[in-house]
C-alpha cells in the first residue's frame, strides 16, 4: 500500500547556513522525500492546488518510482529566494513558477504546463472606483497610460515592460495590495486561475477597495513549469512521467475542473466575449508542444500565433 504523507517541517534553522542538506534523504529507506514551497502570504490561495498537482504527478509516477513524501517549508520567501534554495537541492527539491530564458537554462523545467498554457491569460484587480476607466480602455495605448504592480521577481513585469507598459515593482507579492490601495500604482495583473480567490481572501483580511475587473484580459504567451536543479533527473523523469499520465488519463483536466482555485474557468466558453489586449513574450524559449498549451488552445480567443 502506497504511503503517501504531506508534512509541516521546519526545513531552515534560524540561518540557513545551520540547515542540514541532507535531511530530504531520511523519511524512509524506501520513501523519496521531495520538500517544496510554502504559500508567499497568506493571501497565496492558489498554492494548494500547485501543492495538490505535485502529489498527483507524484501518485501517478507512484508504481515505478515508489512512495513519497511531500516536505513544506515554512519560508515565505520570494521567487528568486527559491531559485537560490532550489540550486544544488540544498534547502528545495522543486518549485513551481512562471517560466523565463534564465529559469530554462539554469534548472530543469517539466514540460508539462502546471496551467495548460493559460498563466499568461490576466485579469486585472483594480481599486472599486477605477471601474468607469478601465471599461473605456480598449488598446494598449490606452493601458500605457496607467501602471501596473507587479513582483521583482517575477518574470513577466519584463514582459509586460518589453509592450510599453509602465510597471512599479515590489519586493513581496502581498505588498502589491497594498500600493494599488495607496494608489502608487493603477491595477494588479493576475492569472484567470487565481485572481478570484485572491481577491475574496483580500476581502475577509484587508475590506473592500478592491474588485476583479475581468471584461479586459491581458493576454502573453507564458509557461508554468515545475523546476528542479539540473542534476537531479530522477525527480526530473518522475515529474514528467507523472504529469503526462495524469494529463493523457484526464486527471489533470479533472483537477482544474474540481479545485475551488480553477473551478471557476470552466466551461471555457464563458471568456468568449472579452476584451483582449495581446502581448508578445521574448523571455522564454516557447515551445511547440501540446503538453504546453493543452488548456489555452481551447479558448475562444486563441491562435496558433500566442505561442510563437
């Protein structure tokens, strides 16, 4: 019987360097120990469905690669944070993220998008009041106007600068909240997938001044891949294997069609009547791949020149 465990474990001491490298490699003789991420903030409601994909990928590569056990750490770190962790597996063995040229070369990405392809499909929160101007927004040129928020880190703020875009940066995702509510900035970018719950878990902590605006969507060809250090291609081999399986049996699709942070995106055709801003990506080598695009394709506003 398959012994499958996901652990709170304090994986960092009070200084990194008093970590022990090697603690991943002690659950079990027969047990392989995989430590991930923990959420950025509290207002991080789409890691449990990340953190639910990485155990279907790891059931579903379960019978040749053996059982497992999933490690959280506890750090609320920043996406390059994990990188830095993720190198070498010293403090991480993998880390979900948006993909970029550097990421590409410097890990190992899963070619099998965690989203289908859709990460770059975004909405936008805004302050309730701005509503009237966004609705009159209906080209690129019109949204230069304004400034968005957006992570440091994150490899889409270059972009949506490479378009023409105004951005203002921060060093923590929940701080993006916070500048758009002090009016340092015009509206927060956010995938389709995960603006929704975000936006109800800003209202139960933080009031009301801010709402979804969804009858515009930015939209850029943009990968979400698992990525592991470069020498690790046992886990590399699992990861794909599982995530293939699980999208050829369907249960990938059942995932997103049941998790309460993706539900929501179905059925597709209810983004048929969007406004669409379309944006190119030269940060990332993009791939023909249908394991890269399985969700995007079947969206009413796709073609085949979003992932070139």
């Amino acid at each position: 019987m398959k012994q499958v465990l996901i652990t709170l474990v304090l994986l960092f001491s009070c200084k990194i360097e008093g970590a022990n490298p090697d603690t991943h490699h002690t659950a079990s003789s027969d047990m392989t120990a995989v430590r991930t991420i923990a959420p950025q903030s509290e207002n991080d409601a789409s890691h449990a469905y990340f953190l639910q994909l990485l155990d279907l990928a790891l059931s579903q590569s379960s019978d040749k690669y053996g059982d497992y056990q999933i490690l959280l750490s506890p750090d609320t770190s920043t996406q390059g944070r994990w990188f830095r962790m993720l190198k070498d597996n010293r403090y991480l063995d993998v880390i979900w993220a948006g993909s970029n040229l550097t990421r590409e070369q410097d890990f190992t990405a899963i070619p099998v998008d965690l989203l289908g392809g859709i990460l770059g499909v975004r909405t936008l929160i805004i302050r309730k009041q701005d509503r009237q101007v966004f609705l009159a927004i209906d080209s690129i040129e019109a949204l230069s106007k304004l400034v968005a928020c957006h992570g440091k880190h994150w490899p889409d703020t270059e972009i949506l600068r490479n378009a023409g875009l105004p951005v203002m940066t921060v060093s923590s995702y929940e701080a993006n909240f916070t500048m758009l509510e002090r009016e340092r900035c015009d509206y927060f970018p956010r995938g389709i997938h995960e603006a929704y719950s975000e936006i109800e878990q800003y209202h139960v902590l933080n009031g009301n001044r801010l709402a979804i605006f969804d009858e515009l969507l930015i939209v850029y060809p943009f990968n979400m891949w698992f990525f592991v250090d470069q020498n690790n291609s046992v886990l590399a081999e699992r990861l794909q294997f599982g995530l293939t399986q699980a999208r050829n049996n369907g249960s990938l699709l059942q995932l997103m069609k049941q998790n309460p942070i993706t539900a929501h995106l179905f059925p597709i055709e209810k983004w048929q009547d969007k406004k669409v801003i379309t944006i190119e990506n030269q940060q990332a080598s993009l791939i023909d791949n249908p394991n890269a695009w399985w969700l995007l394709e079947t969206f009413p506003f796709y073609s085949s020149g979003l992932n070139k």
